[in-house]
C-alpha cells in the first residue's frame, strides 16, 4: 500500500494531520481518526453525475469519485450512508488499479471531468489517483468539491494539480458549525480555505466552446430551514474579505434525513420565502456571477449508495 504514496505522503498518513483535526492518527495501522478511514483508497462510489452546476456537469456529466469518511459530522449530511464511520463506508472499497479502470471506462464515454467529493482527509488518495491517471495518459478536468474544511497549507500543495475548486461555505457562526458540525473552527477554517483558493484561481471561470468549465472556483452555500440570517452573513463575508466576482451557487436542495427530525430548525424542508431572502440578499450584495436552484431540487439530490449510481435509479 506504502508503493501508491510518495515519501511526502506516507509522512502524512503515518502520522495523520492532514485536515484541522489534526488527530495524528497512523492511517496504515487502521481508520482510528476522526473520519474512520485507513490507508487505502477509501472510496465508497465512482459513478456519472449529472447534478452539479451547468458548467460542470456539462451535457454528459462528471465523473465523481466519492470518498467514505469525513472530516465533518453534519447532522443533517445527505451522504450519511457512507460519510459516518461504521455506516457503509468500506462496502465498495477499491484498489487504485480498479479506480483507474472505473474512471477510464467512464472517461471513454466522453467525459471531460473527474470529481473528487470529501476529499480533504483524502488527498494522498486523490493524488495516487490522478498521478495513475496521467501514467496512462488521461488528463480530465480535476474538481476539488469539498466541504471547506481545509488546512490552507493543504490547498497550497493542490496548485497546479486541482482545475476547479468547488468548496462549501457553511456557516460563521461558531455555536452554529459546532452544533450541526462538530467544528466550531470551521468559520476561521474554511475561510483561509477559500482566499488560498482565491488566490490560485481568482473570479474569472474558464470554460470551453461548449460551455464546460476547465479552471476556476465555485463556492457553494446550502440555505438551511430557519437559518435565512446565517446564509446572508455567509454572502456578506464573501462579498467584504474576498470579492463580489465570485461565482456563488446558491442552493436549495436540503431535505431532512432521520437524524434530525427532533431539530425544530432543521427537521423541515426550506420554505420559498426563506430561500428567495437569501437569493435577495445575494443580488443586493452586487453578486454578478452564480446559480440559483429550484425549491423542488431536493428531489433529485436524494442519493442511495446501494447502487450503482447513487443518483440514479437501477430500474
């Protein structure tokens, strides 16, 4: 397993303080940190998906790899079937050489793109990956598509490696982040995170003649049922300490999972009026660049990894 790594890399998993937990954790001894993964390629799903942003998913989709495990504990995670240590996260584990053909066979389909999803307690992983990839002489658009959970020192070493960066900015509030993720750091974090981000890839989105995107950075925000004043907070941050050029994708799509009915606040879907505030606020801000979703858009971010494709049904 040492052989898919480099020095630099096993030195990292040996003794782990890859993201902000920092729980120093020999990942070749076993998943005893914080996101429950080991050494291996942790990898719960590679699949086509069709639902990330227009410029992304393209006419064909993205190639998304996702990883099991995660850095965060969000209560109200719609990847809790495989981001929770114990739950599915090694049922579909591969080899870096099942990857690759996993990957290659989707990239045969025309495919321009290779997302990698929770990948911040990952990256050793992801760069295996992507170093395979161009052994065999494959070189799609790379997306980072994280939660923002970041060390900067981390997205520093992604330079010249990472096309697209597609963070989520969650919260600012620390009662908040620590309530629902488990990181009351996570405002300070996240945004060192996103002005490294910034600072490689700045506002402009590159994009091909058919309209897919090749370089640049997309910050997300998911507005929460009752948290409408949160999410304006979130826009003003970006708007005042990095820039209203940014492309912001404004979603929508939260649906509850079990865990948290018994939350007053989140154990609900998002009312119209709540989210069309925070499109309001994000167009008063001089926000130029972004994506609006549908209210209904729950409906069809609803994964089961289960299957095959998670996003799509096997019938």
């Amino acid at each position: 397993m040492r052989s898919l790594y480099t020095e630099d890399e096993i030195s990292l998993l040996v003794d782990c303080t890859l993201c902000p937990r920092e729980c120093h954790t020999d990942r070749f001894s076993g998943g005893g940190g914080y996101c429950g993964a080991d050494a291996g390629m942790n990898i719960a799903s590679i699949c086509i998906h069709r639902g990330e942003e227009p410029v992304i998913s393209g006419n064909d989709g993205i190639c998304n790899i996702f990883f099991s495990g995660c850095n965060l504990r969000c209560i109200f995670c719609q990847n809790h079937e495989i981001s929770r240590p114990g739950s599915r996260q090694n049922a579909n584990s591969y080899s870096l050489h099942e990857a690759l053909d996993a990957v290659e066979e989707i990239l045969s389909k025309g495919i321009r793109s290779v997302g990698f999803v929770s990948p911040s307690h990952s990256v050793p992983q992801m760069k295996a990956i992507i170093r395979g990839l161009h052994d065999r002489n494959l070189k799609p658009v790379i997306v980072y598509n994280t939660n923002g959970y970041d060390k900067p020192e981390l997205i520093d070493s992604l330079d010249g490696i990472v096309n697209v960066y597609l963070p989520d900015y969650k919260y600012i509030t620390p009662g908040l982040s620590k309530r629902f993720s488990n990181a009351s750091d996570y405002p300070v974090i996240v945004m060192k995170a996103l002005k490294r981000m910034y600072f490689q890839k700045g506002s402009r989105l590159i994009t091909d003649d058919s309209g897919n995107l090749e370089d640049g950075l997309i910050i997300r925000h998911l507005v929460l049922p009752g948290h409408a004043e949160e999410s304006k907070k979130v826009l003003r941050s970006i708007a005042e300490e990095i820039s209203t050029g940014i492309s912001i994708s404004l979603m929508s799509q939260y649906h509850p999972i079990p865990s948290v009915r018994e939350f007053k606040d989140l154990g609900r879907s998002l009312y119209r009026e709540e989210y069309e505030e925070v499109a309001a606020e994000m167009e008063l801000l001089g926000f130029r660049n972004g994506w609006l979703q549908q209210l209904d858009s729950n409906i069809n971010y609803r994964p089961d990894f289960s299957r095959d494709n998670p996003f799509e049904s096997d019938i």
